[in-house]
C-alpha cells in the first residue's frame, strides 16, 4: 500500500473564470487572476491499497455524497491513467470551511487531490503538470497549486491552460474578509452556470472586454495599487453577476431568465459597503457563484472592516473568515518538514 496527503487551500478570483471554451477538458473562454486563500483548506489522504475491490471515498469521516464522489473517482481515474495504474484507492478528505456557499471548495479540493494521488501512485510532477492535472478536475483548482497571487492563463488546448504565479504571498497585505451571509448551498451549480453564460445578451461585450480588465487588474496588483485595483475587481464582480443574471435558461420545465447567486443580506451588504466609502474607509467586494460577500482591503483597515460588518444588524448570524493571500498546495510531508 502507498499513500499520500496534500494540503491546498481555496482561491479567490479578481477577475472571473465564467464560461467555458470546452467543457470537458475545461478550458476557459478567457484568463483569471487570483488570490490563493490562507485560511481556508481542503486536506486530502490518498490510499493506494491492492486490498480494495472498489474505490472509496469519504468526507470528513462519511462516506461521500455520490456525484462528489463520481468526480473525484473521474480524477483518480486519470492520475492513475497517467501512472499506468489501476490499483483502486481509498480518499479522505475534509475542508476547514463549508462547501457550496461562494467559497470555492472544489478549488481547494481538486487542488489537494490532484497533488495526494499523483504522490501515492509515485508520479513527480512539476507545478505545471499539476496545474494542467488539477484544472481537468475543477478549473479553478488550477490556481490554488500555487502560493500567494496567480493568473490562469487560458491557453489553446490542454497543455497550454495552466496557471503560473503572478507574485509569491509577502507581495501585499491585502486581506479577503469573507462573509457567510448564508450556508445554504446553492441551486444552480456552476457547471450549470458556465454553460449557460453564453445565453446573456452581454456575454459578446464581456469577451471583448476581457483583455483589458485582465490587463488592468495584473498591473494594478503588481504595482500595490489599491485604489485601481479595487475599483476594477468590483466592477468585474459585478460584471460577470450581470452575465448570471440575463442567462435565460429552462429549469425542470420552466423558463427562468437568469440566475441570482446573491442573498438578500448579499445586497445589504454591498449596500453597506458603498456607504463605508463615502464615509472614507478604503474597502471593496468581490462575489464568487454564491451568497458569499468577500470584502477587500488592505491589513491596516481590517479591523475597521471588520467593526463596521459586526455594526450590522443581524451580523450575528453570519460567519467571517479573514483570509491572506495563502501557500500554495503542498504535500503533508512537505509541510511537516518546515
Ligand atoms: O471552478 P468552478 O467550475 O467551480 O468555477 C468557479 C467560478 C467562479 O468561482 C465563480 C469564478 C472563479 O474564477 O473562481
């Protein structure tokens, strides 16, 4: 028997990953830029064992919900694929946050996977491989195999899509405080999302933007500028919301014309957040597909940030995660070792 257990935390995008060029081998219509999440992981154990009929795979101690464990039982199959094997194998994985509220879960996921199963089934893999590896998995989780601010770069086929980093973790002290609105889980996921994008009436603007947004958040963040980067980050949140919400589809037999990730405690808090400027605290959001508010700024207005959420009414019932820009994934031995 071999085994393995990784370590990758979830990732936060600035500018979006929302569309899909080709849905199997999940390349994106266009780049992203993000932020690699210290404070929220996903830690996976792969078993390779010769003793198991089938594979296993079990979260946070259950047996895992079936479509989750058909996807991670796809991606096994095609590490194992890669290392010429078929010896089945057990997967433990737990996330330190919950799943399916804005917060990327299968980033973290696939990520951590991606890197435990190719270690137990002996592959040595450079951070590209399993960028182009984990991206097959969840596209997303391409970004979180590296530390601190990432571009995906959306490349042409399979090998040219993978992410690099764009500068390490001690870059800037920028500080994501994420605010659960809600732990519901959310009603369309976002394969369903991506697919559907290309119904908004919008969707040709946005591509046709897209060079330029990326452009403008890249050199914001390298050059520290908070004010510009701000700026853009929410205007492109808000951007690709606008896409979800003109995305006409047909849901269990009725039209729908888009579709609302946001909660109403979302909008109170963006409503929030406007008001928070005029009164001349330097704070921006960012939304994923979900409820989730992730509001930016800079360390030394984190607790201000954060007094003026906790002010709110009903704030009580919310969960906030400060997260910086976080390690990339890494296998446990490695993270014994420092
Ligand atoms: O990787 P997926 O299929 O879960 O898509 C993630 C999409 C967003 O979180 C909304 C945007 C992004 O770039 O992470």
């Amino acid at each position: 028997m071999s085994r393995a257990s990784a370590r990758a935390c979830a990732n936060l995008a600035f500018v979006k990953y929302w569309g899909k060029r080709d849905a199997a081998l999940n390349l994106p219509t266009n780049s992203s830029i993000s932020m690699t999440l210290d404070a929220a992981h996903t830690t996976t154990c792969v078993e390779i064992d010769p003793g198991l009929e089938k594979d296993e795979v079990w979260m946070s101690g259950e047996p895992a919900p079936g479509a989750f464990a058909s996807r991670v039982i796809a991606h096994l199959e095609r590490i194992r694929s890669l290392a010429g094997s078929a010896t089945p194998a057990r997967v433990h994985t737990s996330n330190n946050f919950p799943a399916g509220t804005g917060f990327a879960s299968s980033a973290s996921g696939f990520a951590a996977l991606t890197c435990a199963a190719s270690a137990a089934l002996g592959l040595r893999l450079s951070r590209r491989d399993l960028s182009v590896l984990a991206r097959k998995g969840s596209g997303s989780s391409c970004r979180s195999i590296h530390a601190g601010f990432v571009e995906w770069h959306a490349g042409q086929d399979d090998h040219s899509s993978f992410a690099t980093q764009l500068a390490d973790a001690r870059h800037w002290n920028l500080v994501d405080l994420a605010v659960l609105v809600t732990e519901r889980e959310k009603s369309v996921r976002s394969s369903d999302g991506h697919r559907l994008a290309a119904n908004s009436p919008f969707w040709p603007s946005r591509t046709r933007s897209m060079a330029s947004r990326l452009a403008e958040v890249r050199q914001a963040l390298l050059k520290r500028d908070f004010h510009r980067f701000g700026r853009e980050v929410e205007t492109e949140a808000l951007e690709m919301h606008a896409i979800m919400q003109t995305s006409a589809h047909e849901q269990r037999g009725a039209w729908q014309s888009g579709i609302f990730y946001m909660a109403a405690d979302t909008l109170r808090l963006i409503n929030a957040v406007q008001r928070w400027r005029q009164a001349g605290m330097e704070v921006y959001f960012t939304l994923d597909a979900g409820p989730t508010v992730h509001l930016l700024c800079l360390e030394d207005q984190s607790g201000d940030v954060l007094d003026a959420v906790q002010s709110l009414e009903g704030s009580q019932d919310w969960r906030t995660i400060a997260c910086r820009p976080g390690p990339g994934a890494k296998l446990l031995s490695e993270i014994d070792a420092t």
